[in-house]
C-alpha cells in the first residue's frame, strides 16, 4: 500500500468515527505520547481535561479497527507506534480498577498512580480508589 492511499484510509476512518477534526497518523501519535509523557510525572489537569485527552487512544482505536483501513506496513507501523505508548501508559496506571463492569477499552478502566490534587481528589470522590498526589511547578 502506498503512503499517499494509507492516508486517504485514514482520513476515512476518522471521518466514520464522527471525528470533528481531521488528524494525520502522526498527530495521534504525537498526541497519545504527549499525554501519557505528561501523566508519567502527573497529570496535573482535572478530571474533565484527563478524560479529553485520554480519549485521542479512543479515537486511534477506532482507526485500527476500522474497515476502511487497509492491512499493510504503513497500518502495522503506526500499529506498533501505538503499542509502546500503551506499554509506558500501563506502567503507570493504579492496579484497582475505577471501572470493574465499565467500558471494554483497558485505558478507561484504571486511573494513574499518581496525578495532581484535583484529579486526586475527583478519582476518590466519585470511584472511591486512592492514588497518590503529585505537586510540581
């Protein structure tokens, strides 16, 4: 498959999973990396934004499921991109699930380990599971 047609599949997977805006495979990429590097030393927004920007994973998974991609290296590299992201984004999540009956994609179902205040006190509040604070400058 060419470069120039993995694209265009993209952007049809994005279009059939109603996204707002059209990203490039490296967009995702950069933007599932930048979240989680920022959650690797705690994330520091509320509860709103974490789900906001956790949801870029939801979006790449319905890329990698969609029928209107193509299989190929260009599907399998960007698949294998996501992977080690995924790895480090495990890493860091607490063991006890804020969603036991909850969504079937692993990423929603655990909270960090550790994040600032707010979204400390908001997994407490509304899951009633423990993570540690984090404060930073």
């Amino acid at each position: 498959m060419s470069d120039d047609l993995f694209r265009r599949e993209f952007r049809e997977a994005l279009i059939e999973a109603k996204c707002a805006r059209m990203y490039s495979p490296e967009d995702l990429i950069e933007m599932w990396d930048d979240f989680v590097g920022y959650c690797e030393y705690g994330y520091l927004e509320n509860i709103e934004e974490y789900n906001n920007d956790r949801s870029t994973r939801d979006l790449i998974e319905d890329v990698l499921n969609s029928e209107k991609i193509s299989q190929g290296k260009e599907i399998a590299d960007f698949s294998k991109k996501v992977e080690k992201i995924d790895e480090r984004f495990g890493s860091i999540l607490a063991s006890e699930s804020i969603r036991p009956d909850g969504p079937p994609y692993w990423w929603k179902c655990f909270p960090p380990k550790y994040a600032g205040p707010e979204l400390v006190d908001c997994v407490r509040k509304y899951f009633g599971v423990e993570i540690e604070v984090v404060y930073r400058e």
